[in-house]
C-alpha cells in the first residue's frame, strides 16, 4: 500500500497513469456495485470484473482524489479507452448503464408482461398470476388491463420488473387525472374509471390519429343514447386465447362481459392500454352527431349520423358497391 501511495505521488508518473486507458478483456466490461461497498471493495470489484489494473494503486487514486466516498452503487458498463480519472468520474456521478423498456399504446397487459419476461429486469412476477401482480403493487381486486402507461421507462441493470410495473401503474394514474380535470361537458362517461374503458376502446378502434375525436364522439352519443357500442375489438378481447384472427358473426352473437353487441354500456374493464390523446379523446368529444363509422379502407374512416348513411358508406367502402 506504502508503495502505491508513492507510486501516485511520484506526480509526472501519477498524471500519465491517470490518463493511460485501461485494458480491457473484452470491447464493454459490466461492473456492478452494490449498495454499501467501501471504495476499496470497488477497486477489487473493478480488477475482478477483468480490468488489467492493480486493485491497490485503484484505491489509492480513489482516496487521495477525494472522489473515493462519492461513489455510487449501480450497474455500469466500461468501454475500452476508460482511464483510472474517467473511471473515478463515471463511478462518482453514478453514469449508471440504463436499459430501455417500451410499452406500446395498444397492448393488452399480456403483451406488457411478455415483454418484461424478455427484459433485463429480475423477474418477481413471472409465476405470479394477475391478480397476484395488482395485489402486490397495492391494488388488490382491480383488474390489471389499461392501468400501465404505455410509454419508453428507462432502468438499470438490475432493477425488478415490479419497479417497472409500479412507474407504468404511476404514470397511468396520473395521466388519467389530467385527462380526468380537462373533461368537456359533452363526454357521457362519468367517472375515470369509465373514461379509461372508453379510451381503450378508442385506442384500438383507431386507424388514424385524425380520426380519434370523430371515434370518441360516435362512442360518447351511443352511451348517451343508450344504443349498444357496438365494437369488435371488445368482443375479440373478450373472446381471449380462442380469437384465430377472425371474427365470425357467431362471435358477435356470443355472449361475453366484455360484448358490445349483446350488452349496451361499457365492457366492465379496459381491452388495452390507452395513449394520452386517446384518453383526451375520450373525455374531450367534438361536437357531432355521428353515431356510426366505417373503415374506408386507407386507415380512415367514414362517419355517419343515420343508419341509412352509414349502410351507403358500408356499400361503397366495404362491399364496393
């Protein structure tokens, strides 16, 4: 130890030994510092990981730069060219190596949870059920689809997928809160809770995001009028395992909760996760009359006010006639 403090006095030697990268085994080598490690313990930690550097000389740069007790616990990744001076800053801004989740807007809750099996995360959920999963997030009973925000969470390595699911169930609660206060008095749903059945709904029957007002609208004057909603993506999401890709009119006819053919009202739970504007969408209807739309065929669709109209637009843009 006497000799490696000489070593990094001897100031000229010190300085170019600073700044020599150090060799790697390997293009990235992964460290990982733990809650608690003293600053010698993660020199060890960086010379076991394969870094042809000697752990002592590491320890003493650590301690005479001050930095030593700055030093924080978190995964890393250290690249070739990293010196004993870029290594110390990246340790003691806490650089951390960060891992990308994104959630698709859309996604049932399954594919939520098929995509954090594949990611870099612990996996304290993988053998438990749904309803296990809300329990241990602290909502017990409430059924897990459309509560997670589909958006892009950033995570070190080693984080837990029910840290994960904790900030996609956050950021859904608040984003519904604010959809919640900018609601408009021509929206028929009336609580958040059915503000977010409907802008599921909304989110899987939209084409293209031009559309999304004009659908909501058309959605709000049937819940309004009383009329059934009428809405294939309900009855597939409540078909599950057995939907094949087609919807067959026996389907319809099937009686489900989740059937907007057979049951007027809102389906009992969100089909998917919604996105901000189709949670906007879904308490902020234009003004229309629309009660029927029809897919065109590009993406688009065709919105009608009476039976009649919406029959010529099924005709035209569905059976080319």
């Amino acid at each position: 130890m006497l000799a490696a403090l000489l070593a990094l006095g001897a100031g000229g030697w010190a300085l170019w030994w600073l700044h020599q990268p150090l060799r790697l085994p390997a293009p990235t080598v992964e460290l990982s510092i733990e809650p608690g490690t003293l600053p010698r313990a993660v020199a060890q930690s960086v010379a076991d990981a394969g870094v042809d550097v000697d752990p002592q000389l590491l320890f003493a740069w650590f301690r005479l730069s001050g930095q030593g007790r700055d030093i924080k616990a978190g995964s890393y990744e250290l690249e070739r060219g990293v010196t004993p001076r870029s290594l110390l800053d990246k340790l003691a801004r806490g650089e951390e190596t960060l891992r990308a989740l994104t959630l698709v807007e859309g996604w049932t809750f399954r594919q939520f949870r098929a995509a954090l099996q594949k990611a870099e995360v612990k996996p304290e959920t993988r053998d438990l059920s749904d309803a296990a999963v809300m329990a241990l997030l602290g909502r017990p009973g409430v059924h897990p689809e459309g509560r997670f925000f589909p958006d892009t969470y950033t995570y070190a390595r080693g984080s837990t997928d029910v840290a994960v699911l904790r900030r996609a169930m956050r950021a859904m609660d608040r984003r519904l809160a604010q959809a919640w206060e900018q609601r408009s008095p021509q929206a028929a749903v009336k609580t958040p809770d059915e503000a977010l059945i409907l802008a599921s709904i909304v989110e899987k029957e939209t084409g293209k995001p031009a559309d999304r007002p004009l659908i909501s609208a058309v959605f709000n004057n049937r819940l309004r009028t009383g009329m059934p909603l009428q809405t294939d993506p309900t009855v597939i999401y409540g078909m599950g395992a057995s939907f094949d890709g087609n919807l067959r009119k026996k389907d319809l006819q099937a009686d489900t909760p989740w059937n907007t053919y057979t049951r007027t009202g809102l389906p009992p739970t969100p089909i998917a996760m919604p996105g901000k504007d189709s949670l906007l969408a879904a308490v902020q209807p234009p003004p229309s009359k629309a009660l029927y739309f029809v897919a065109r065929g590009d993406g688009t669709s065709q919105f009608s006010s009476s039976l009649d109209e919406h029959n010529r637009a099924v005709n035209k843009y569905q059976r080319g006639q």
